[in-house]
C-alpha cells in the first residue's frame, strides 16, 4: 500500500476530514475515492439533505439555497453519533457550509470521538467550475438533480458558497486545519494533490 496511505491513517485515526469547494470541484468523488482508501466511512451533507428532501416530500434546495441552520443541525449532525460508524474514520463532504455552523460541526464531530483533523478546500476557478456544468450536462452525467438543470440555480449555489461557505473556510484557517488544494487537474491529479497535503500532516 501507498506509503502516505498509511501515514494518514496513523494520523487520522477515528478522526473526520471535512472536504469544501463550489460545486463541480469534485468533493464527493475526492471524498469517495479517500473513504475508500483510508477505510473510512464518507458521509455527504448533499446526500443525507437530499435523502431526507425525497422521503419528506420537501424540496428545500431546489432553489439552489442553503438548507436553514437549524434543519440542518436536525437532519445532518445527527449521523455524527450514528452506532455504525463508532471506532471509524470519516471522510466528510461539506458538512457545515453556513457560517456558524462550523462550531456545532467540529463538536459534535468532537464528542463522537471524530474529531475534524484536517478540512480541504478543493479550490477551482469559477469559470472552470462552469465549463465542467456544461460539460457535465452534455454528458448527463450529474443525474436528474434540479440544482444541476437549471443554470439560475446553479448560480445561486455559487453565490450562496462564496457568501456563506467562504466564511466557514476563513474560521478553520483560523483554527490551522484548513488545507489548499488545487482542484483544476484530472480527477487522478486532484486525488494526488490531496494525499500529498494530508501526508506530511
């Protein structure tokens, strides 16, 4: 095995890394790809919103907006404590994007015994992130999600990332966990770029 895989697995231990970018920077194939490698579970808070938005019925993000703070503490903090991932490693996909949340995030995170030791923000350009859309759309490779259909709400989850998620990045950077990583490769450069930063934590 990949000598950094091992590495990071000693460090990480029972921890959480916490992945961050606009959409299209590739946060959950990064997030998937690391969970698998590391033998950790990933968990997505796009995923668990989306699950608890088609068994309730409740469309909250179809408009490209930002679930509000406190649903977002009933419906995504909870898998934290979750008995099935007891003793593991997690690998988070944007779990906390509103500024504020992040507090709740990293203790919650804390008393579940997953600490946040590392938080990776997968930077890309806008105008990369848009022309992977239209891309993406051509291909038809994005699924049937509203978000993704329709340009204006694709907008506005840039905007909402760039008004509320920036600010989220600016406060683990206060804390030293936040992590730079360029996202404007291949899919395999990117995954590279990331175990490179987190190996020589």
């Amino acid at each position: 095995m990949d000598e950094r895989v091992e590495k990071i697995k000693a460090w990480l231990g029972t921890g959480s890394i916490n992945i961050f970018g606009l959409p299209m920077s590739g946060k959950d194939t990064v997030g998937l790809r690391l969970a698998k490698m590391l033998g950790a579970e990933f968990l997505s808070s796009g995923e668990i919103i989306r699950e608890y938005e088609d068994k309730q019925n409740d469309h909250m993000t179809e408009n490209g907006k930002l679930i509000p703070t406190d649903k977002f503490y009933d419906i995504v903090l909870p898998y934290f404590h979750n008995e099935d991932l007891k003793d593991k490693p997690l690998v988070l996909s944007s779990i906390g994007r509103w500024e504020g949340e992040e507090d709740e995030v990293i203790e919650n995170a804390k008393r579940a015994n997953h600490e946040i030791k590392a938080v990776i923000h997968l930077d890309l350009a806008e105008e990369d992130v848009r022309e992977r859309w239209k891309a993406a759309k051509e291909l038809g490779d994005r699924g049937i999600r509203g978000d993704d259909a329709d340009p204006k709400v694709f907008e506005t989850r840039i905007k909402e990332f760039h008004e509320k998620t920036i600010p989220v990045l600016n406060h683990y950077y206060e804390l030293g966990a936040l992590i730079e990583v360029d996202a404007s490769g291949t899919r395999d450069e990117v995954f590279e770029n990331v175990l490179n930063a987190l190996s020589v934590l």
